[in-house]
C-alpha cells in the first residue's frame, strides 16, 4: 500500500520536467484503484459469482425468457451493446446486428452503460440520471432511494445490487408486454414485488439454480426462501469482479511508469488547461456527479418537457425530452443533466453520450469543446431501423397493442431526430448547458485522444470467456458469438 501523497509528488514533477509549467492541475491525479476500493473488497465468494455469471448472461430472468443482461451489456461489446439506443425485449441478434422480429414498442431511450468497475465502492448513483442512489438521510429500505420507492425490498447491502432489481421491470428490457406473460403483466399493474416473487420462482424451480442459492446464502434453508434480491446480490458480485478493470497504461502511469510523449502531453492538457478533470476526476474520472453539457438529443427521449412540437407535427401525443437527473429530484435546475461518465476503456464504449448521439469518440470530445456549435451542427450520425414497430392503443380499462401504421412511418422515424427540427428544443438544451468553450489547436486536440485511449486496459478489449457455454436454464446464453 502506497501513501496517495506520492502520487501527487510524481504528477507534479512530471508536469516540471515536460517543461509544462504554465498549466497547474487542475486537480491531483488520483490514487491507484486497489482491492478495499471494490465491495467484497474485491474478492467476493466465488460461489456467488459463478453463480451471478449464469444469471448475467441467462435469458431466464427476462419475461418471455427471450433477453439477458448480457445481450445489452455484451463482454465483447465494451460492456454496452455497440448501437446508440438498445432494441431490449423482441429483439433478435447482438451488437449492431440486431434487429426486430417480433413487434416491439420502440428501443430503449438511453444508451446501454458500460459496466467498467460498477463495483467500486465510489459509485452511490446508478443510471445516467442516478435514479438509483445511496440515501444517506434514510428513510428508504436499506437506505437506497430508487423508482420502486418503499417497495424495494429491506437487506439490501449495496447500490449495485439494488440497480439489478430494475431491469427485469422494464417492459421494453426485459419484462415484455402485458398479456405476453405473467411477470410483464405484473409490472403494467406497477405491482413491482410480484414481478420479482414470479422470477424468484423460476429460480428456485430450476435445477441448477435452486441449490446453489441455499449454498451461497445462509439465510436460505430451502428454494423456496430466494428471492430475487439474491439474485441481484449474485449479479452485483459478479459484475464487480468480471467487469473490474484497472490495468490500463494510465494505471501502470499512476504507480510511476511512463506513457508516450503524445499520451502524456493528452493528460497534462487533461488534468490542466482543458479542464476535462473538472467533472472527470478520481480514480473511475469522473466526480459521480450530474452536469448539463447538451448533447444532442435524439431517440424517442424520456417523454419529457414543454417541447410539443413534435406531437403538433406528428399527431403522436409524445414529447421527445429527456430531462435526465431534474426527473429524479423534480429541480429544473437539473434539467439535462447527467452523471458523468467514467472514462475507464471509454475508446471502447461507443457510441458516447447518454444516447449515443456521436458515433467516434473524437466528435464527442470536439462537442466538449464548444457544445452550442456542435449541437447546431449536429447531423444525426445514428442509424435507428426498427422494423416492426407497435404503438400502445390506450383504453381506460387496459392498454393493448397494434402495429404501426404504414402511413404514420416517416413522422415516427423522425421522433429519432427531432433535434434537427425544433429550434426550441436545441434552446432548452443549450440553455441548460454548463461548459464553457476551451481553445485547443489540432495537435492538442490529438494529444487528447492519445491520453483517452491510454486508459483502454488492454484485458478489456475482449471479455467473451466470460459467456458460458450453457446456463441452468436449457436457454441459449445471450450474447452467442459466431465463432468461426
Ligand atoms: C435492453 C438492454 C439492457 C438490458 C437487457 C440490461 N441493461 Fe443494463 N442498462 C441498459 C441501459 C440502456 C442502461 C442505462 C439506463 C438509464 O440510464 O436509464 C443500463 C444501465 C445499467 C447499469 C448502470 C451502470 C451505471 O454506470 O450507472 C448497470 C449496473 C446495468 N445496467 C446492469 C444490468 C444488469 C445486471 C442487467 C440484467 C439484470 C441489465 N443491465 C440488463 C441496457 C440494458
Ligand atoms: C462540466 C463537466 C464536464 C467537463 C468539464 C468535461 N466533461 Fe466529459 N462528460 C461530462 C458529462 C456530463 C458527460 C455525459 C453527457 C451526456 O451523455 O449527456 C460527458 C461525456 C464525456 C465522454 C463520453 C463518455 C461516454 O461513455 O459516452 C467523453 C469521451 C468525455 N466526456 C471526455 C471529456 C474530455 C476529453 C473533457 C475535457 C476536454 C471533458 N470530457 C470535460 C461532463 C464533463
């Protein structure tokens, strides 16, 4: 163990020998990542985490058992899933493959977070809006607030646990729609403890599973007593250790050794006059906090905002916004924001931004530079075919489903875009916006880049061992590569 005080020493000295001493760092570089930063400090029981892994890639815990947490959060894929907006529930094939077979309701309005060291201790939000956060003044069971408010079950240990209840009851991750299946129809009833009761069943009448719960949890005497907080907690462990990742050249820079003079020149501009650790800092860069730096928005968004002009076009009753954290805390002053992105293996996790709007991750640094000319240029780079689109037919007593009308196409795939269309909405979101414009000549903004990619940890590249080859259920795991 190493006193952070070094590290500070050797970033200072660093800065004086490259001669760069007009910039100071804006803040000290951060201390290496080490096992007590992790839960389980970094070593839960491995029966657990076998166990999480047959879940994570598992379709069982999807409503038509047709979907897992690693068909959006793919090993191979950066964690993510490769596309800007995930097509969740009835979708067919991986990456930038996949596509609609079945009917579905529309993709997902966020980008699929990558999972790069979601099991650091650090993290106390989840979701690019933190709808799921530690509540340090209480009142919520186990002190976590989150969209299932006092429902959330008690005995939960930590965040990231708690994050895997959630999508299991997204009827367009993995639930399904109501009348497909019982869990789905449990979550169109908001009766979100039957939905997880229903899932915890499967588990414990699937052999494979059933037993392994007993073993794993000493509160369990017998399958009938799992829940699907267990399942979360075997997610959570697995997740911390599969998808932990700090053996980057800028790791191996913060115990002293030496990146490439581009590489290093990227950071000092980095830590200094670009400003980036401002928001980007610490051990995972970033401050776990929420910041307005207008991204364009495009996708279907979260239904948000006083921006009718879509609806008035199109005659979809449906508002293309997506107010990020100000739907958490209900503050307008918290409209379009959202929680900076850790930037660990971030040249691996594209598209960037919470919806995927840029497609390199050089014009998403370019937007940071001077984001109210970037949004007003912004030519939607994103291909967003959905094949079989339905729209949900609302009656007072029930919500069915009917495919999309033909002639209703063209203004439903221009929903995607919007942001090109209304004037208003790009003034919202610039109005919101909190960076200031930072001046950078080419070779700077290329030394940039070479500093971003130095934080790829080469292991991270490709994680596709970590798919089973068969899991409990008889399911195929998801994602299935085509291994040639
Ligand atoms: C249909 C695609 C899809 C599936 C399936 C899916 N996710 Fe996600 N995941 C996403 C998206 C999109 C987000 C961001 C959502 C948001 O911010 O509203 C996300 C966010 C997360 C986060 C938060 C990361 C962070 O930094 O805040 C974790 C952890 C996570 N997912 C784990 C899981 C687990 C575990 C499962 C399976 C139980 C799962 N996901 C299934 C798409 C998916
Ligand atoms: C004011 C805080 C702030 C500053 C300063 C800042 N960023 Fe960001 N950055 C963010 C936020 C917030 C996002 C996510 C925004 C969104 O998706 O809407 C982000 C996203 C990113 C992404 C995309 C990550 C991903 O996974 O999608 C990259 C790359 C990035 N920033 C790099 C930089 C660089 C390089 C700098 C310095 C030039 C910088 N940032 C300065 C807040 C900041």
């Amino acid at each position: 163990m190493k006193p952070i005080s070094i590290f500070v020493a050797i970033g200072l000295s660093a800065l004086t020998l490259s001669g760069n001493a007009q910039y100071t760092f804006a803040q000290t570089l951060p201390a290496v990542l080490e096992d007590r930063d992790f839960l389980w400090d970094g070593a839960p029981d491995p029966k657990l985490f076998d166990l999480g892994r047959d879940l994570f890639f598992d379709p069982i815990l999807s409503g038509n058992r047709n979907i897992a947490c690693g068909t959006c959060h793919d090993p191979k894929r950066g964690t993510g899933d490769g596309v800007a907006l995930s097509i969740g529930e009835g979708g067919d094939g991986f990456g930038t493959d996949r596509h609609t077979v079945d009917p579905v309701t529309g993709r997902v309005p966020r980008n699929a977070q990558a999972l790069y060291n979601v099991g650091a201790r650090a993290y106390g939000s989840f979701f690019h809006d933190g709808r799921l956060e530690v509540n340090r003044m209480g009142g919520f069971p186990s002190r976590l607030r989150s969209p299932a408010g006092k429902d959330l079950p008690e005995g939960i240990s930590n965040a990231l646990t708690a994050q895997a209840m959630f999508p299991v009851l997204s009827s367009i991750e993995m639930a399904g729609q109501p009348g497909e299946n019982a869990v789905a129809d449990a979550v169109a009833q908001n009766d979100v403890a039957r939905a997880w009761r229903l899932l915890a069943n499967r588990l414990a009448q699937t052999q494979g599973y059933a037993d392994r719960f007993v073993e794993s949890f000493p509160e369990i005497a017998k399958p009938q007593q799992i829940e699907f907080r267990h399942a979360a907690e075997a997610l959570a462990a697995f997740q911390s250790v599969a998808f932990r990742s700090d053996q980057s050249p800028f790791d191996a820079r913060l115990e002293g050794a030496s990146l490439s003079s581009r590489a290093e020149a990227g950071l000092q501009l980095f830590y200094g006059k670009a400003r980036c650790s401002n928001c980007h800092s610490g051990p995972l860069l970033t401050d776990h906090g929420f910041h307005a730096i207008a991204v364009p928005q495009i996708g279907p968004g979260k239904g948000h905002g006083d921006d009718g002009s879509y609806a008035a076009y199109s005659g979809f009753e449906h508002r293309t916004e997506d107010h990020g954290r100000a739907s958490v805390t209900g503050n307008s002053a918290d409209r379009f924001r959202f929680r900076t992105p850790s930037l660990r293996n971030v040249a691996l996790t594209g598209p960037w931004g919470h919806d995927g709007a840029f497609d390199t991750m050089e014009s998403m640094v370019r937007h940071h530079l001077d984001p109210s000319a970037s949004l007003k240029a912004y030519l939607a780079v994103a291909l967003l075919p959905l094949d079989h689109a339905i729209q949900p037919v609302v009656n007072r007593s029930s919500t069915s489903f009917r495919m999309l009308d033909p002639a209703l196409r063209p203004a439903f795939d221009l929903r995607d875009v919007w942001v090109h269309t209304s004037p208003r909405l790009q003034r919202n979101i610039l109005q919101a916006n909190e960076l200031a414009p930072v001046a950078l000549t080419e070779q700077e903004i290329g030394e940039l880049l070479a500093f971003l990619n130095s934080l790829t940890d080469p292991t991270a590249r490709d994680r596709s061992h970590l798919v089973p080859e068969t899991v409990p259920s008889g399911l195929d795991p998801q994602p299935r590569y085509d291994r040639h």
